[in-house]
C-alpha cells in the first residue's frame, strides 16, 4: 500500500501533463492557407486594406501560438489562438472571394480601355495618312513617328492584359488614348496652317 501511495502523484503527474493543451495545428495550417490562396487571388492588389487585415490576424495568430507554448505546460491555453485561426480563416476566404471579383472587374475595364486606345491610335494614323506635304513637312513626320510609336506601346498593353496586370494595363491604355488626342490635335493644328499657306485660286474672268 506504501508503494502505490508513493507512486500516486507520480500517476496524477502523468495524466495532467497527458491532458496538456496543445496547439490547434489543423486550425492554423487551414488559415495560413486561406490567406495563401487569397495572396494568390491579387488579394494584396485588389484588395489591399483588407488583405492586410488578414495578414493581421495571422500575425496575431502566430504570437498568440507562441506566448502560449512559452507557458508552463500546465498553463497553457489555446483557447484564443483557436478563436483568431477561425476569424483568420473567414476573412481570408472572404477577401479571396472579393479579390476575384475585383480583379474580373479590372480585366474588364483593361479590355475596355485597351479597345478605346486602339481606335484612337487607329484615327490618328488614319488622319497621318491623310495630311499633304508642304512646307510643314518635316513636323508631320514627327507627328507621324509619335503616332506610329503609340500604334506600338498598345502591344505593351495587350502583354499588361496578358499577364493578368490589368491595373497596369488600364493607366498605360488610358495614357496612350490621352496621347492619341494630343498627337491628332497636332496633326490637325498642322493641316490648318498648311492650308492657311497655300495661295488662293485665280477667279476666272
């Protein structure tokens, strides 16, 4: 009886460190991938306040994980780190699901955007093609040159839409339309003072 009454803490030792918390490690590997997948989505493009919530939170998670794993292993509670896996995990599947929808709405202004810009560029070179030569020769050509090189900087867009850039991809088509109408203006300021040059036609008699 002595020997089982010396061994009975030992026993109650035992079983509460085999009852210790541990760490709720599916939870976290389930958040950390969340937020992974939401990366990967353009949260941190398209979203980027809400993204950098999550990223928050998994931060939080983190040291929640660590202040308890620093505890006597009879203290430890992972009670909150459970509660903020959870939270991490709902947000990032929420902002994933708004990421996708503002990205889809990004590629559809890109397209829009990319389309506006070519028939600018397309107008302009049309009105090139169309300008007389004079005296004002040399500054057409000019012109001309700035024209065909936005008729170029449109396959950097498409390269934007093609890699999925499409925040990108909108500025550069939107500055290439911009550029369009000034180089068209130019044209057209020009041709005016071409035809401003030309001596009148003799009235018949």
């Amino acid at each position: 009886m002595r020997i089982h009454s010396a061994l009975l803490p030992v026993l109650c030792t035992l079983a509460l460190l085999a009852g210790c918390a541990q760490p709720p490690t599916d939870q976290i590997n389930a958040a950390e991938q969340a937020v992974k997948e939401a990366q990967q989505s353009g949260a941190a493009t398209y979203v980027a306040n809400d993204y950098a919530k999550i990223e928050g939170l998994l931060g939080a998670l983190k040291k929640e994980v660590a202040d308890q794993d620093a505890k006597f292993a009879l203290l430890r509670d992972y009670g909150k780190a459970e509660q903020l896996a959870a939270s991490a995990k709902a947000e990032a599947e929420r902002v994933k699901t708004e990421a996708v929808k503002k990205m889809e709405e990004a590629k559809d202004g890109a397209l829009q955007a990319h389309r506006v810009a070519q028939e600018a560029v397309k107008s302009t070179l049309e009105l090139v093609a169309k300008a007389p030569t004079g005296k004002d020769r040399a500054a057409l050509e000019s012109i001309k040159t700035d024209a065909e090189a936005l008729k170029a900087s449109l396959n950097d867009v498409q390269m934007m839409i093609d890699k999925a850039d499409y925040l990108a991809a909108q500025t550069k088509a939107k500055a290439i339309h911009e550029k369009s109408q000034a180089v068209s203006h130019e044209i057209e300021a020009a041709l005016a003072k071409i035809g401003k040059g030309k001596p009148a036609a003799a009235k018949r008699k």
